[in-house]
C-alpha cells in the first residue's frame, strides 16, 4: 500500500503556541516532532477518523481543545 504525503495546517492562539512549546520541551521534543507524534499515537487514514478522534478528544484539556459554545 503506497501513502500520499499530507500536510496538516493547524492554527494555534498565542497561548495554545506556549502551551505547545512547553508541553514540547518537557517531552525533549521539537514543537513539529511533539505534533507528530501526538497524531500518530492513533492511525488516521481518512476524513472518517480524524473527525472521530477530534470528536473523542473534543475538551480534552491534554490536548487543549476547547468545546464552542
């Protein structure tokens, strides 16, 4: 099975960018690497589970995602 390369673009506010640099740093990591590896502690193959995972993690306050009201 051959794999496409994707590029993800995420957003971040300034605290969620020094959260992320914290989190990073405590985990001997780049900021791209921590990203990486949180994304691929579950495998996502389609639009179908990365919407599953988001809705799962959605408020998780480990990864920061904040529900909308």
């Amino acid at each position: 099975m051959s794999y496409m390369s994707v590029i993800l673009t995420v957003r971040l506010t300034k605290e969620e960018q020094g959260i992320l640099a914290k989190r990073s740093k405590r985990a001997g990591m780049k900021k791209a690497t921590f990203v990486r590896k949180l994304i691929r502690d579950e495998e996502i193959v389609t639009g179908a589970d990365a919407l599953a995972w988001s809705e799962r993690h959605w408020g998780d306050t480990s990864l920061r995602i904040k529900p909308s009201k």
